[in-house]
C-alpha cells in the first residue's frame, strides 16, 4: 500500500511524502486503534517509536549519572501543580 501524507517541520506547511507501507502491519494497527483513521494510527506509531527510541538513548546512563536530591520533595512538587 502507499500513503500519501503531508508533513513539514520547518514551515507547518505540508509536504506531500509517498510511503509504501505493510498491509498487514496496517491492518494490524488500525485493527488495534478501532475508530482511528489510518493517518491517526500512524501519527501514533511515529510518536510511539519517537519517544521509545528516547526512552533507550536515556537508559544508556543507567547507573553512570549520580543524582543528589531529594525525591520526597519532587514528589509533593509535583502533586501541588495538579
């Protein structure tokens, strides 16, 4: 299948890209998402693969950064926002 989307970064213009895409990865998500639109699943899944691949980058510090502070603290911090 090819899909048509419209995306640009620089400008929030769009740009019109041809992607050729798996049906039956397709059909999977949109099976998963029903009620989406199949550009609103893969909006979705671009972002879930975005911040996944942030979330490994992060894990590479695991153990090698030292942090002093009070978690107790950041805790009632962030609850008094809400």
């Amino acid at each position: 299948m090819q899909i048509a989307s419209c995306y640009d970064l620089h400008e929030g213009v769009g740009v019109r890209t041809t992607l050729n895409i798996d049906d039956m990865a397709l059909d999977g998500a949109m099976k998963a998402a029903p009620g989406k639109t199949k550009t609103a699943v893969i909006n979705e899944a671009l972002r879930e693969y975005a911040r996944r691949r942030r979330i490994r980058r992060l894990l590479k510090f695991r153990g090698r950064v030292r942090w002093e502070g009070d978690l107790g603290e950041l805790r009632e911090r962030k609850s008094s926002v809400r």
